[in-house]
C-alpha cells in the first residue's frame, strides 16, 4: 500500500473466532495487509495494526498519543474510569508520564522487586500445599489467580484481614457477573474508598511498602497528587493482577500441550527465565497494545490514518509474524526472546516489568517442581477462554498431578 491508501470497508471479525483463536484472525488480517479498519467486539471502529515492524515502531511513535483528550468522539477509549483513577500511566504522553514515571521510578526500585522474591516463593508453595494432596485442581481458580494478589497486596501494604475484600473487587472488575450488571462499577467504588483510606494510614504511619515510598518520593519540590497516588494504586492492582494470572495460565496451557517442551524445562530450571520470554511472545496475556490517538495524520505501513482515529496495535499480530520470528506458531524455549512486544516498547515500556517476569518465574518453576505427572484433566476443546479483545487468558484451567 502507499501513503494514499485507505482500506474500502472495515475488516469483519467473528467475535467467537475471535476470542477462540485470535492468533488465526489476525494471521489472515496480517497477510491481507498492514493495517486495516476494524470494527472491535464492541462494535466501536478502530484502525488494527498486525506486522511487527509497524507496530514496534508505532509503540514508540510520539505522535501516537495515549491520552484520550486527542480521541474523535464515538472511537474506543477502553475501560471508563473515576476522575481519581483515571490520572494513571495509561493515559498520559509527556510531560506528565516523564514527570510521574521518574517520581514512581524511586520508589518502584530494583531492590524493592528482589526483596520480593522469597515471599513470593512462600506464597506459591502455601497453594501448591493445598492442593498437592488432592491430585486435581483449577490451576486458575487455586494457583494463577491467588498468587498475584497475594503479591500485590504484600508490595502495596495491604492488611491480611482486607485481602478477601481486595480480591473480590478485583475479581469483579476481572470477571464481571452477568447476573449483577453493576457490579464492576460497585467495585470500583469499593476500591476508590479503600483506597483512600488506606493512603490515608500510610501517611499517618509509614511502613516498609510501595504505597508509602510513592507518598514520600519527591523530585525538588514536585511530588505525586492525591489523585496520582490513586491512579498508579489502581494500575498496579488492576494491571499486576490481571496480566499476571493470564500469563502464569496461558504459559501452563502452552508447555501442556508441547509435552517436549514440558519435559526439557522439568529437566533444566534454570532456562526457566528464558522460557517466560518466549511464552509471552507465544501467548501473552495482552493481545492488544492499550489503545491510541493520532495527534495529527500519520501513515502507519503506508496506510493514511486521520488524527484523533482509535490505532489498535495487534501484539498477538506482531508476535507470530514469521517476517521477524521463524516458525511463530511453534513453542521453541531455545528461541531467542529478545525482541517481543508483550511488555510493551519505547517510553511507555511496562514498568512493573521486572516483577511480572518474577511471579512467571517463581510461579512455574514451583508448579514443575511440586506437581509431577501434570496433564490437562479435560479435552483441550473443553478449555474456555475469556470473551475479550483486550485480554488473552483461561477462564479455568483444570489438571491432575
């Protein structure tokens, strides 16, 4: 295509296909060209890039904007959010994520991730306890959702006795309940309250947690608003929590039906490091880059998108493009990972990064190491994975060991 071409209709998608194998909808959208107009699940129009080279340089392209003031009315914007919750990350450019991201860098310390490891461990081996003995379980339900919880709330200082309530919030926010159609929005208002709350004990009494460091962090005389404070607690639960149970749970599924693979890592836990950059280019838990709004007309793959247009960038697209990664569709833990998407690329590059790669880590090593003999417990056509266009992930995986 050439700078001039702007594609007739939009490219249609069976939601249920979608959903169900998102890796050969976006093979044929890749082959069929760069980019294209789409219609999401949601119904709302977006533009989808799916080759690799276009997307790893969009994520980087400044004039790709991600705050949603430069969006056309009537595009995807993505979850709606409290003004209090919506000051995060995920929606700012410079300067304000250059200011906020160097004030959280203090805090959100190499260190601070390290020291984590041991509880971490702790935690994985207390699920792994109770299910051992029981020779089944739902390797989401009992292992991949409760661990990252479990570590969120230990790095943000959150009580022992709030953390049913905190997962359940989380849960309903996760997994919304067809039967209660508000909650997710109760939950957000649960967790908006909590939340202020509980910065409010942290400045009262300081402890050895992140939520602490970020209230005292400060750069000369600039220092994170009550409404950043909230934001970023926001996002690294929601985000950390999410992402994370999706990536232990895909990456369980994809080393099961590769038993080789399966096998060569039972062998060799040291690899394990390595392998989690391959099972996040394979399957990530983030098909989609979060979404993006071109401050002025921009030509993406020789594609003219107008400003203010929803950009979608495919990362499930990129990753199993065979323009940048030989045999994509085949699980190869020997495979070079340097290079994958699924943390993100350029300025705003994941920045719990280091501690998403832990918790894989961590988490699947204890699993090889405790539960000999596992095998799915179901045909692998039986396995369901949530309806979403956002998110790539099982909404059970059960198993016997």
């Amino acid at each position: 295509m050439d700078a001039s071409t702007t594609p007739s209709a939009p490219a249609a998608v069976d939601p249920a296909e979608l959903f169900a194998d998102p890796y050969a909808v976006y093979a044929r959208l890749r082959e069929a060209g760069p980019v294209h107009r789409f219609t999401g699940t949601d119904g709302l129009p977006a533009w989808l890039v799916t080759r690799y080279d276009d997307v790893r340089q969009a994520l980087a392209d400044p004039r790709l904007s991600l705050d949603k003031a430069h969006a056309k009315p009537g595009g995807y914007r993505g979850l709606a959010l409290p003004p209090a919750l919506d000051a995060n990350l995920l929606n700012m450019d410079p300067p304000d994520h250059t200011r906020i991201r160097r004030l959280v860098s203090q805090a959100f310390t190499p260190r601070r991730i390290a020291r984590l490891r041991e509880p971490v461990r702790r935690t994985a081996d207390a699920l792994l306890d109770a299910v051992a003995p029981l020779g089944r379980a739902d390797l989401i339900a009992d292992y991949a959702a409760p661990l990252p919880i479990a570590v969120i709330c230990e790095l943000l200082g959150v009580a022992e006795d709030d953390r049913p309530d905190f997962r359940s919030w989380t849960d309903a926010l996760v997994v919304p309940d067809p039967a209660r159609p508000d909650g997710a929005r109760e939950a957000v208002r649960a967790l908006l309250a909590y939340f202020a709350g509980l910065l409010a004990r942290k400045r009262a009494e300081p402890a050895d947690d992140l939520l602490s460091a970020l209230i005292a962090v400060r750069d000369e005389e600039d220092r994170l608003s009550e409404d950043e404070l909230m934001s970023l607690a926001f996002l690294i639960l929601f985000a950390g929590y999410e992402n994370t149970v999706h990536l232990i749970g895909n990456a369980v599924l994809a080393l099961l039906l590769d038993p080789p693979q399966l096998a060569a890592l039972r062998a060799d836990p040291a690899r394990t490091g390595a392998a989690v950059e391959e099972l996040l280019r394979y399957d990530g838990p983030v098909p989609l880059a979060i979404r993006r709004f071109p401050t002025e007309d921009v030509t993406i793959g020789g594609v003219a998108v107008p400003a203010g247009e929803t950009v979608l960038l495919s990362l499930a697209a990129a990753h199993r493009d065979p323009r940048r990664f030989p045999e994509p569709d085949r699980l190869d833990l020997g495979r070079d990972g340097a290079g994958h998407l699924a943390l993100g690329h350029g300025i705003h590059y994941c920045i719990g990064a280091p501690l998403a790669r832990l918790e894989a880590e961590i988490a699947l090593t204890a699993l090889l190491d405790r539960l000999p003999g596992l095998a799915l417990d179901v045909p692998v056509d039986a396995l369901r994975h949530r309806p979403s266009m956002r998110t790539r992930g099982l909404l059970a995986l059960p198993v016997r060991f």
